[in-house]
C-alpha cells in the first residue's frame, strides 16, 4: 500500500515536471550527464560501488531500516499534500 502511495506521489511529480516549459531541456542534458557518466565509470569502479551498497545494507539495523521507511513515509505524505494543494485540492 505504501509502495503504490509512492508511485502515485512520484507520477504527480513527473506530470507536474514535464509541464514545465523547461522540463525538456533539462532532461534531455541529464541524460547526456548520465550518459557520459556510465562511459567514463570502469567495471571496476562499478564492482566496488555495487559491493559498497551490499555492504551498507548488510549492516544496516532493523530499528535503522524502519526509521528509514518512516521517514519515506513523512516525506511522501508531505510531497503528496504539497502535490495537492498545487493542484487545488
């Protein structure tokens, strides 16, 4: 249920995003920064950082992880309020 609430908030998010007169510009230069990024960054590199995030969440603690999930859920619930008060709800 929280997953879809997130969704839902994000895809308000995007719909508000790509409206913007601005929104194809800048995403299409993201793009390219990513792009570039992905060419320049070595298999290695790309090892490290995938075993760096394993280890980061192996060590993670219970209480840590739901303190986390609290804080997605006050920050979507904010964003989804702000959401809709933008659109006049």
């Amino acid at each position: 249920m929280k997953e879809n609430n997130q969704n839902e908030v994000w895809k308000d998010i995007k719909a508000i995003w790509n409206k913007q007169p601005e929104s194809a510009t800048i995403n299409i230069q993201v793009s390219q920064l990513i792009s570039e990024f992905k060419d320049k960054i070595r298999p290695f590199e790309r090892d490290l950082i995938t075993k760096d995030i394993a280890l980061i969440k192996s060590l993670t603690s219970d209480f840590e992880k739901e303190s986390i999930r609290k804080d997605i859920t006050l920050i979507t619930s904010s964003v989804k309020k702000f959401i809709d008060w933008l659109k006049g709800n």
